[in-house]
C-alpha cells in the first residue's frame, strides 16, 4: 500500500466563482456599517469543531479552519482544505487515497477530469509516494458545487468516491467564523469588499518554556519509589500489567528532572498492539510528596476537558530539551486518526501548547489533521 497525496498549493481565490448554499443565512463578520477595517482580536477565540452533511469543518484557537471528508470505503481516501485565518492567507487543498500504484492522482467531479499538472513526486520517510500538484482556478468552487469527487484508479472497483454533500455549508462555517462573507477572499458568497474588512488572526497564548534542567544522574532504570508504588493508581497499573498470571511485559517506568527539587516520573499502566499506557506523577529529589501531574486538553467548544484524575496518556514521552510531554493516541494501527498533544513546562505545570484530532480513519498523515489549539 502507497499513500498518495495532491496538495494543491497556494490557491488564491480571486479567481474562483462563488458557490451558494441555499436556505443559509450570514451576517459579514468584522464589518460595520461603513466598510470600515475591524481592530485586531487580542484573545483567542474559542476551537469549534461543526459537521456538515459528509464534511467535517474545524476552526480552532487561532481562527485557522479546516473542512475535510472521507470516502465511505473503509480507509479508501480523503479531502482536505485549510485556510488560515488573517486577510493575507491562501487556502489549499490535499486529496489523498491508499493505492498500490505510484501512478499520480487524477480526479473528477460529477463525471468531469479536474484539470491538474503534476509538480513535483517525492517519497516521504515511510516510503509513501506523495503526488504534488497545481491546482487549476475554480476547484474550490466546483467542490462546493459538485456531488462527487472520484479519485480515478487503474482498478475501477477500487476508485475512492468522495460524497461533496455538505462542502459548500462547510466553507459557508469558515467564511462566516473568519469574517470573510462578501468580500473577495471568501470561499462562498464573494463579494468585492476589500481585504481590510477580514479581521487579522487572533493573539494567541504565550508559554514560556522552564529553563532546561540537567539529565545528569537520571536513568530509565531507576527504581519507583515506594511512596509511587504504595499509590492505589499505580497499583492499578501494576496489576493490569500481570494478565492474571503474576508475569507481565517489561517494566517501562522513566524519570526526568524538571528542575532542582522537581523529579518527573511515568508509569507504565498497559501495553496493547498499538497504544501503551503511562501515568505522570511528581515527586521531590527523594521521591517523596508524589502528587499526579494534570494535563487538560479542549472538548472542542474551548472549554477545559481535562485529565483531572490524572488519566493515563497514551504513546506518551517527555522531551527534556522541549520540557514538553506529547501523547499521540492512535485510534488504529495505521496512525492515521485519533489524537496528539504536546504539553509544556513552565516551572509550575505543565500547559496544553498543540492539540491535534482526526475523527475519520482515512489514511490521512497526522501532520495534516486540523490543529485544534496552538499557542506561542
């Protein structure tokens, strides 16, 4: 299996016809009575995730917004665009399916070939074949206006279709959640208001990382210290980890200094074909005061969702030059959908910085699922 992408790059939208969703109504946000340019935004705005018929649209913190939508075979391919947010900011869109070709994508619309040239073909770390393309004006447009987007195959039987049912009222959602309604860089319902009607991208959060603490002395071999191991969590851990025979996989606890009188541990709470487990506590040089890091996350509505009870994070790791612990919590084998997180330390606790999600697996590369929060 080759996974295949077209990233139609840097497509401006001054050339595209405006597609229209009918029964939809939206105010021009940002615009006043005269026209007049709107002040910056001095605080992050909530991360709204919306569905739309077969697509789903995702604006985060930062008012950057992505629509996608899979095809309905299990994994078979995908659609994604991305539009930052600000009034200088193009948008682009990625097709990718799973093929035993390398040959590069076509695609067509109801019936009609999306005309496209190939830019460039490369293979990334994994071997993958990743087809770069030149978009052509107007297919944002089409997509909006279509029913199906086809991604044309050597085996008919194998073609992805994509169902475009809803793509037009996802655009619609982003145009209206970045100010864009009426004016020349809205994805529907373009108008001729200038560009200093879309209000600038939102400021976001500054994290300032803890200064880096030295790693002298530390070892993933270090022994637990019995005021973690007398924990009734840990003894949880321990005993999922024993599979009822009293033998379980290699313990793979790790420690790491935060800073002088701050020792940062993990604990192996699971193993299974594709996810581990780990708890994170803190404890003085000596292991004692244990006390649970917290780690919050969003529920998508800007709301803290967080892991209040300490829960355990999965395909986690700390990175003592970063002073970051990630989490990369795979909803299959593949990788290709669930969730990633990166948290930060300041010195006090540790400060949710890059949170990603992919409902749909579609075999989609996690470094283009939508980033649903960011900060400085």
């Amino acid at each position: 299996m080759k996974l295949r992408v077209i990233p139609t790059l840097g497509v401006v939208l001054l050339g595209l016809v405006a597609c229209g969703e009918t029964g939809q109504s939206a105010t021009p946000a940002g615009s006043g009575p005269t026209g007049s340019a709107p002040e910056q935004a001095t605080a992050p705005v909530p991360s709204v995730t919306r569905t739309f018929g077969n697509w789903t649209a995702v604006c985060n913190n930062a008012n950057d917004c992505w629509a996608y939508a899979t095809a309905s075979d299990f994994d078979s391919g995908w659609v994604l665009l991305k539009y930052p947010a600000g009034p200088a900011a193009q948008v682009e869109v990625k097709v990718g399916d799973w093929s035993d070709t390398p040959d590069p994508l076509t695609l067509s619309i109801d019936g009609q070939t999306v005309q496209a040239t190939a830019s460039q073909v490369s293979a990334n770390r994994d071997g993958v074949i990743i087809d770069r393309f030149k978009d052509q004006p107007g297919f944002i447009a089409r997509l909006g206006q279509g029913r199906t987007l086809d991604i044309d195959s050597p085996d008919p039987d194998s073609a992805p279709s994509i169902s475009l049912q809803g793509a037009s009222a996802a655009f619609l959602w982003i145009d209206e959640r970045q100010g864009r309604l009426g004016t020349t860089t809205a994805l529907v319902r373009r108008g001729d208001g200038p560009l200093a009607r879309v209000p600038n991208a939102p400021v976001l959060p500054m994290v300032r990382a803890a200064p880096a603490a030295s790693q002298a002395g530390m070892s993933d071999e270090l022994t637990l210290p019995a005021s973690l191991e007398s924990l009734d969590t840990v003894k949880t851990c321990r005993a999922d980890l024993n599979w009822g025979n009293g033998a379980g996989p290699p313990r793979d606890d790790g420690v790491a200094r935060l800073s002088d009188d701050t020792l940062l541990w993990s604990v192996l709470c699971f193993q299974g074909a594709y996810n581990t487990g780990h708890r994170y506590f803190l404890t003085g040089n000596e292991g004692q005061s244990p006390r649970p890091v917290l780690l919050r996350s969003t529920d998508q509505e800007g709301e803290d969702a967080g892991q209040d009870d300490n829960d355990i994070l999965i395909n986690t790791g700390y990175d003592p030059e970063t002073r970051t612990i990630s989490s990369f919590s795979k909803g299959r084998g593949l990788g290709d959908c669930g969730a990633s997180y990166v948290w930060t330390w300041t010195g006090r606790d540790f400060v949710l910085t890059d949170e990603r999600l992919m409902q749909k697996c579609a075999g989609m590369p996690a470094d283009l699922w939508p980033t649903t929060w960011r900060t400085r």
